[in-house]
C-alpha cells in the first residue's frame, strides 16, 4: 500500500472554552417576549434607522435596529463607503481624549437617574469579557444580518441587535443613536421601561423545568 492511514497519536488535550458571560446576550434558553414598537430613530434622505421590535427577556431586552440605506444621489463610492460605515468594529481611530469619527455609527440609552451606557468603544469579538457581571447598565452590539429589499437595487438594510442589560428600570428612558457620515445628528426617541419589564413575564423557557411545566 502506497498510502497508509498516519500512525495513531495522543490527542491534545485542551483546556475548555469558557461559555459567552451570561450577562452578554439573550439568554439561550429563552424566547424573549417580541414587542412591536415601529419607531422611527432617525432619518434623512439616504438613511432610515428603526425600532421595529423590542424583545423582553427576564434578564435584560434586545432592541432590534434596521438601518435601511439607498443610493439616491450618491457617488457609487460614497455609498459603498456609507454602507461599510454600518459597522462600527471596522471604523479605525477610535481614540481615548479624541473626537469620535465621523464614520462611527453609535447608540447609547440613558435612564431617569442619569445613569448611561454607549456601543463607543466595543468590539464584536467578546470571547475575552469577564464572567463576573459588570456594573449596569451595559449596551452590547449583537451581530448584524442583512439582506435586499426589492424596488431598488441600490438599497439594503442592516439589523443590529442592541443587547441591554440588566432589564430597565420601571419608568421610561432615552435611546440614542449618532452617525454624522450618513447625516444623523444625534437622536433620541423614549421607550417603555415598564412595558418592557411587564413584557418579560412572557417570556418563554425553550424547556421548562419540573416547576414550570404544568
């Protein structure tokens, strides 16, 4: 036999991976309660960003953002800049003591006490956040899907989703977004923090333990 199998070797042992901190996303157990909000953040000729829906879940919610963009009278290259502009990993400069880039797309929420958090400054690759929740609230980017809208072949939409955590307080509070390249100054809508913590009693275990199924 020309071509043998290789000789059997150890396997390398390694050391387990540590599971993505609970306090980073959704929970993976659970449907969060899906609210319909149809909020308009912020608009301009060649850029619309939405709310259309808001998820509850028992520890925190997912704000779901559609960042809708179209050519219109752009330059090719423009556009092509605009539409890699929608994320934020990518955009270089982002410095401590320094103006924020203009191309930086950012959201932030703030809450009655003044308490605040922002996307500036994450990253996507989060394998490397401490187990030990933070203090809140904490605003997380979720990674984005995109597709095609029929009509134009020069306009497509991009969904974030914006992980908050710990679950709001009770009363309501500002979500903000900034992204000076695609004409957004900044802007601020409210939302529901009692809606939302009401929602989350809806949300549903993927399996229910012995207490819950009934």
């Amino acid at each position: 036999m020309f071509f043998e199998p290789p000789p059997a070797q150890e396997e390398a042992t390694r050391a387990p991976k540590p599971g993505r901190p609970t306090w980073s996303a959704p929970p993976a157990d659970e449907m969060g309660a899906v609210m319909v909000s149809g909020l308009i953040l912020a608009r301009t000729p060649n850029v619309a960003i939405t709310v259309p829906t808001i998820q509850a879940f028992s520890i925190g919610c997912l704000i779901n953002v559609d960042i809708v963009m179209r050519r219109q009278t752009l330059s090719p290259d423009d556009f092509q800049a605009l539409e890699l502009s929608v994320f934020p990993h990518m955009i270089t400069g982002v410095k401590a003591d320094q103006p924020l880039p203009d191309q930086l797309l950012r959201f932030g929420v703030r809450f009655a006490d003044g308490a605040k958090a922002t996307t500036v400054g994450q990253r996507l690759d989060r394998t490397q956040l401490p187990q030990d929740p933070p203090p809140g609230p904490q605003l997380s980017l979720l990674l984005p899907g995109m597709s095609l809208r029929s009509g134009d072949d020069d306009a497509g939409v991009t969904t974030w989703g914006l992980w908050l955590w710990p679950s709001p307080p009770r009363e309501r509070f500002e979500l903000a977004v900034e992204w000076p390249v695609g004409g957004i100054e900044l802007s601020i809508v409210e939302l529901d923090g009692a809606a939302i913590v009401a929602a989350a009693q809806q949300a549903v275990p993927y399996w229910p333990g012995p207490s819950q199924d009934r």
